[in-house]
C-alpha cells in the first residue's frame, strides 16, 4: 500500500500516516462524559507543529489540476473525502489527486442525512462508496467523513465494525460559504493549532487564493 498522510506539514517536521492512524485508534473509542455519545476524531495530541488538510468533495470539478498543482508546489499532501457520486462523475479526477499523493476517502455515496438511516442502509452506502473508490485508485478507504457533518452512535459502531474511521474537523474554514479568500485563511489562521483537522471543500469559489 502506498504511504498515506492526512498532514500538511507546517515546519519542516513531518508526520507519518502511521502515526496519524495511531492516534485515531487511540481517540476513536472517546465518548461524552455521562451521555454515552460515541465522538468521533476531531484532532490529534501531539507536540509537532503539523496540522490536517481535508478537502469534502461532493460537487463541482473545476478547480482539481488549481488545488494539486498548489499542494504540489508546498509539498503539502491532502485529504479529499470524496461522495461515491462525486467519485463516479469524476473518476479522472480521483485517479489525479491519488496520483499526486493525497489520500482518497469516503465521503458517503449519496450525500444523504443519516439520522434516519439503520446500521445496515448506513453499511451499504458506506461500502457502495468504498467500492468505487477502490475501482478508481486500487485502496479502499479508511476514513469516512459524514455528509454534513453528521454523525450517531450506529454510523460510528458500524465504521468500527468495518474497520474505518470517522474523522471530523476542529478548523473550519468556513469555504463553502464564499467569504473573501482572507476571511478564509483567518478563519483557519485563528483557530489551528497542533494536530488540528482543517475543513476546506474542493468546489469553493474562493478556496484556491485561500489556499
């Protein structure tokens, strides 16, 4: 399997995706003091001054060759959390950003609200996604990011029981909303630290000048 990181490096430090998934196996099983919510893995503890780019990609393909050609040019490997739909229009696409080094994960396959979904509807979109992904880049997933953000109790215990990861964000750039490109880079700017888990999108107007 070829080597994989979720980083961005912010020094001239670099972090292994071994040792990111190490802390994912070590934060995955947290859950709410007293409410028996299962939280999912928001940041990472650790001393280096690294942080997470993540990139949700659920429509729109116009600015794929800008954001490689951008993280090419600082070294800077990515996370794209891609929607099965997403995958399949664009197939040419994922096969760029995995070729350039970045980490393709799952994103969901139909962008659904999954509050109503039973563990196995949430199983089959999940791995309808996976599926998809694998044909395109030969690696299935280990990341799952729920669309809208949304996560539960059943949707964590299932990726568990498939041996996956539901990774979340603790900087959002706020991107999708279209501010200028400096109020995104304050938005992130402000609030990344160590460890921080960055929340871009691919199909912003302003995120490549942010960026």
């Amino acid at each position: 399997m070829k080597k994989r990181v979720l980083w961005i490096v912010l020094s001239i430090a670099a972090v292994t995706g071994a040792y990111f998934l190490s802390g994912i196996i070590c934060g995955a099983v947290e859950t709410a003091s007293g409410s028996g919510r299962i939280i999912p893995i928001y940041c990472v503890d650790t001393d280096k001054k690294c942080a997470a780019l993540t990139f949700d990609a659920a429509w729109g393909n116009d600015d794929t060759d800008i954001l490689i050609g951008i993280l090419n040019e600082y070294n800077a490997p990515a996370t794209f959390f891609v929607t099965g739909q997403w995958a399949e229009k664009y197939p040419e696409d994922v096969k760029k950003l995995y070729d350039a080094g970045h980490d393709i994960a799952n994103h969901s396959d139909t962008h659904p609200h999954i509050s109503n979904m039973t563990y196995e509807e949430l199983k089959a979109d999940t791995e309808r996604c996976n599926k998809k992904i694998e044909e395109i880049t030969g690696e299935a997933p280990l990341l799952y990011r729920g669309p809208y953000g949304e996560y539960n109790n059943t949707l964590i215990e299932m990726l568990h029981d498939i041996n996956m990861y539901y990774i979340q964000w603790d900087t959002d750039s706020l991107d999708w909303m279209d501010p200028e490109p400096s109020c995104i880079v304050k938005n992130v700017t402000d609030k990344v630290k160590s460890g921080s888990i960055v929340l871009l999108h691919n199909g912003a107007k302003n995120t490549p000048e942010a960026l």
